[in-house]
C-alpha cells in the first residue's frame, strides 16, 4: 500500500488496515510516475508540430507524470530569460502534467548563461552538428571545454547532441533518396564515437558534468564506461526506438522512422541492452520529437527531405515493457530506466521513486494486456508513428499527479493540474 497526503508519499506499507480512503487494484502493478527528459513540444512558434495541451495529455496518458522540454523547435528558442518566459505563458493552464526547462546555447547566447539558470532552467543543451532549425546553432567540438567550465561554475549539466560534423557524409551520387539505407549512411557510428570521446575529453579536463543525448551508437559504450571508472562526471541516455527497431526492418519510404542520430542495426540494438543492462546508459527517454505530415515527406516518403523525429511520447511505456519482458527484465529495471534515471539526470530530487518525502506521481500499469497500437487514437497533434499496428504488452489503467487520479483507463479526467518546475523546486 502507498500512504499519500498532501501531494507526497508517506510511507509504503503491506497492510491495509491504514486509516483514510484507499482503492485496492487487484494485480495491476504501481510503478513511479515517468520522467522523460527528452520532448521537444515546439510551443511557442510551432505549435503546428505539437503544443503542450496536446503533448502533456499524450503524456499523462502513457504514464508521463514530468517531462522535461527541449529548448529549441520553438520560437523563440530556449536560450534568454525572454525565451524562457515565453514558455512558461505558453504553458499556462494547458499543462497537463509537470512541466521542466532545458535551457539552450548557441554560439553568441553563452552572455545569457547565468540569468537563465537563476531562472530555473535544470541545465543546456548545444549541438555539435546542425540542429536542423536555423535558429539553434552548433559549437565545433573544441568549444567544449569552454562550454563546460561556464556550466560548471553554475553548477549545471552540459547535455550535448553528439555527433562530430566532420565525420557526416552527404548521400552518394545516385543514392534513392527513398531507401532507409541512404539515410543511415549519411550518419555513420564514428560521428557520436568522436563526438562523445571528445565530450568525455572535456568533462575530465573541466571536472564539470556532462550528458550525452538519445545515445544510438553502442561503439560509445566501452569509453563511456571507462570514464565512469575514472570519476568522470558524465552520464547518457537512450530511446526507445534505438532499444526495439532495426534499421534491417526499416521499410522504403518510411520517413516516420527517420531520426538523428538514426535508428542502427540489429546487432547494435543488442549491445545498447547490454549498456542499460550493464548500467553505462542511465536512462530512457522518447526523445518526442513531431512534426506535420507534410514536413515528414509521408506523400513522397523521401527519407532525405523528411524532417528527422520520431514521436513516441504517449508509447514509451508499453513499447519498452513489451521489449524488456521478452529479455528477461522486470518492472523494477523499468522504473530504473524511465523514472528513476531520467529524474537523477535532470537533477529532480523528488520525482521518479515511490518513497516517503517523493511527489506522489504514480502509474498503475497492467502488465499482462496486450494492445494494437491504432495512430488515431494517440493523443499526440499528429498521429504519425513507426509503432502503428503493432501489438504491445502492458496498459496504462491509472495516472496519479501528486496525489490526485489525472487518468483513468485511456481518459484524462483531471486535466490542467500539471505545474511549471524550476531547478531546486523538484
């Protein structure tokens, strides 16, 4: 039994003879609340693409009780106090769940550093290769030691897309632009080699703390674990798409498979289990990344042209337990990999455990029920997803919010009770 009051865990007990009102819920299994530390809502400015109202209700739907947003794809991005304002109004009442900030930092916005993380951002991203957007520019891999040291002294992370410039391809000559393969080739595994080798460089050398984005490579996995040995401050995260997709399975035109870095192969899936298993990955977070169809190319299903993310926000749940089942883990490494982990990288004290003095975000979760995943029915802006028609295991039945019943069997029946969450509040 979970004892709540006031929005916390009490206690956790066996008996069920404790005073107040209770609800006894059979088999289902209780898991923390979600974080996922990796969203990028894209409101204000392109809320065309997604919007918190509809990101946080496809949240709280799939068991996401905090999420943490991505300071670029809106407009303005995340990376002035001005632009962190311009978030927190355009979340006003159409949070859903929690809510935290990622500040951002582009080469000219390194001024802006401190009054950012005064205002609550949990720490910032930069992108060591073209973001995609016009507006969010990359550093060179050698600024990052400068970088590190200015996060630092803030006492903040430094959390980086990894992939070396130098190392990306453009397609070769003739290459169908439809074939999954053109794509993957532009972006070859010793693009986040280097990248995060030279991350690691810099954390050492700084002593600051770094976090290395939605990891696909598993050749980055042995110095990652190296540093670690060696007191390195640095920490990593993957996603669900890079744990159950192959780039063997990728059809032609499926440009809603398409992401960067990309979805690899077969045998380096397994090794990525290997790193979550082993503990050199940290987390697993969607990385929910939307767009329209028509900036998906779904019509010409050129994997080129297309707009790179994949939107998995509302099936992170149930994608990675019908995966983990199958290798033999359990609910607990489930709440490891995506509550527990996700909060201890974004610094959040309170979120993802079921203990006394924790927020009370709680998922009740059927373990046993299968599923077909049916597009449009999802809760995201766009119903566009690599999972439509498979069949998964383990259903949301409940989503608590410190205390209080948000969802109830695939309906959001509290809405608008999620809360903006600065550093140091959680």
């Amino acid at each position: 039994m979970v004892l709540v009051a006031d929005g916390r865990v009490v206690d956790v007990v066996a008996r069920r003879d404790a005073p107040g009102a209770w609800e006894d819920l059979g088999d289902l299994a209780i898991l923390p609340g979600l974080v996922d530390g990796h969203v990028h809502v894209n409101d204000p400015g392109r809320t065309h693409w997604e919007g918190f109202d509809t990101a946080t209700r496809a949240a709280a739907l799939g068991g996401v009780t905090t999420l943490v947003d991505m300071p670029l794809n809106c407009l303005p991005p995340t990376t002035t106090v001005a632009g962190l304002d311009a978030k927190l109004a355009a979340l006003s009442g159409r949070a859903h769940v929690d809510v935290a900030f990622w500040g951002g930092v582009v080469p000219g916005s390194e001024e802006h550093l401190g009054a950012l993380s005064e205002a609550g951002v949990l720490g910032f991203k930069a992108f060591l290769c073209d973001s995609g957007v016009p507006e969010y520019g990359a550093f060179d891999p050698a600024a990052l030691p400068r970088l590190l040291a200015a996060t630092s002294r803030l006492g903040a992370p430094l959390i980086v897309h990894a992939e070396d410039p130098t190392e990306l391809r453009p397609a070769a000559e003739g290459a169908d632009p439809r074939a999954y393969r053109t794509w993957l080739d532009t972006r070859p595994p010793v693009a986040e080699e280097r990248a995060v080798a030279a991350l690691i460089a810099a954390t050492e050398r700084t002593r600051g703390r770094s976090h290395v984005l939605h990891l696909s490579a598993a050749g980055t996995l042995e110095p990652l674990e190296r540093a670690r040995r060696a007191g390195v401050r640095v920490t990593a995260e993957t996603c669900p798409h890079y744990l159950t997709l192959a780039a063997e399975d990728v059809p032609d035109g499926a440009t809603d498979h398409k992401c960067a870095p990309p979805i690899r192969g077969r045998d380096n899936r397994e090794r990525l289990w290997e790193g979550l298993r082993a503990g050199t990955i940290d987390a697993v977070v969607s990385d929910h990344s939307p767009a329209p169809p028509e900036d998906k190319h779904l019509d010409t299903g050129d994997q080129l042209a297309a707009w790179g993310g994949i939107a998995s926000l509302q099936l992170g749940l149930a994608v990675m337990w019908t995966a983990a089942r199958r290798r033999g883990h359990g609910l607990d490494d489930l709440a490891t990999w995506m509550a527990a982990g996700p909060a201890r990288v974004a610094g959040m004290a309170r979120k993802g455990a079921i203990a006394p003095g924790m927020h009370a975000d709680l998922v009740v979760l059927d373990p046993e029920t299968a599923w077909r995943v049916e597009p449009a029915a999802l809760a995201h802006r766009h119903p566009i997803t690599p999972y439509g028609g498979w069949s998964l295991t383990g259903r949301v039945r409940r989503t608590y919010l410190r205390g209080r019943c948000i969802v109830r069997d695939d309906e959001l029946i509290l809405p608008g009770r999620g809360r903006p969450r600065r550093r140091g509040e959680v």
